[in-house]
C-alpha cells in the first residue's frame, strides 16, 4: 500500500493469488519480474504513479509504458517458443536460490532451489538430497551455479547423485 507521499508498493495492483508465498508466511516472493505478464502489470501500474507526480511528462511516461509493455510481449513469446524447444520431461531449473518460481510457474518449468527466497538461508542436508534427487528423476545433464554457493554443497549433490545411479 501507499506508506508514504511518493512511496508504492509495485505489487499493489496484482491478483495476490497470483503472489508466490514465502517461507515465512506473512511475505510474498520478490521476484516478480521473472514473470513477464506479471511485470507487465507492474510496468503500468508505476507508469500511472509517474503521471501523478510528473504531470508535464504524462504522454512521455505513456508512450515509454506502451513501447516497454510491447518488449515485454515479445520477450513473453520468445520465452515461449525456446521453452518449446526443450523436450517437455526435460524442462527443469535448478539454482542456487528459489528466485525463479515465478518464471516456473508462468513458463512450465519444474524449478528447485538449494536455498529459499533469501541467499541468506542457511542450506541444509535436505536441501542437497532435494536438489540431487530432482537431477536423478530428471536426468539433468547441465546444471549452472553461482560463483557464491559454497562447493561443499556442489560435492554434496555430486556425491549423492553418484551413490545412487
């Protein structure tokens, strides 16, 4: 909600059926921009509060909310048909924190996170055995992870993923 004369919560207008909880129920996941429908919304829904503060600049806070919302639709439908592109039982993310849900739930991806929402969370031993089991049920050939999850984590994964094929 608005807390103050010029703040905004950019996720005020959105359906919250369609907000990810959190592990801590009293939040919503952040990472709404994943969603480019989502953001959509919110794209235009920041232009409609520029156009209350900048009045002189309201058909330029226009015209850049149509010409962003038309890339959005096109990065949307780009998504799209490379998502096509990967065989439907092989359409999985695994990353190093759950910050892709959003993009998962839009796109039809399965998605697993080592972490939460935070990458402040602590990683646990069933966090690894999770994500290793998702590799063996998927048979993930690739995975990307960031410079910042320790690789005693990356070991474990490897080291129950070779236990048990």
């Amino acid at each position: 909600s608005n807390k103050g004369k010029n703040s905004y919560s950019v996720t005020e207008t959105l359906d919250k059926e369609m907000l990810r909880s959190t592990e801590y129920s009293e939040m919503y996941d952040p990472h709404v921009w994943f969603d480019v429908i989502l953001w959509k919304e919110v794209v235009i829904y920041i232009a409609s509060c520029l156009k209350k503060h900048f009045i002189k600049n309201e058909q330029e806070i226009e015209l850049n909310c149509k010409n962003l919302c038309l890339e959005l639709d096109i990065l949307h439908n780009y998504i799209i048909k490379k998502i096509n592109e990967i065989d439907i039982n092989k359409r999985v993310l695994i990353s190093a924190h759950d910050a892709f849900g959003y993009f998962g739930k839009r796109y039809g991806l399965v998605v697993e996170g080592l972490q939460g929402i935070s990458t402040d969370a602590e990683i646990r031993v069933d966090d690894i055995e999770r994500v290793a089991q998702t590799i063996m049920k998927y048979d993930i050939n690739v995975i990307f992870i960031e410079q910042t999850v320790p690789e005693k984590y990356i070991n474990g994964i490897n080291i129950i993923y070779y236990n048990c094929v």
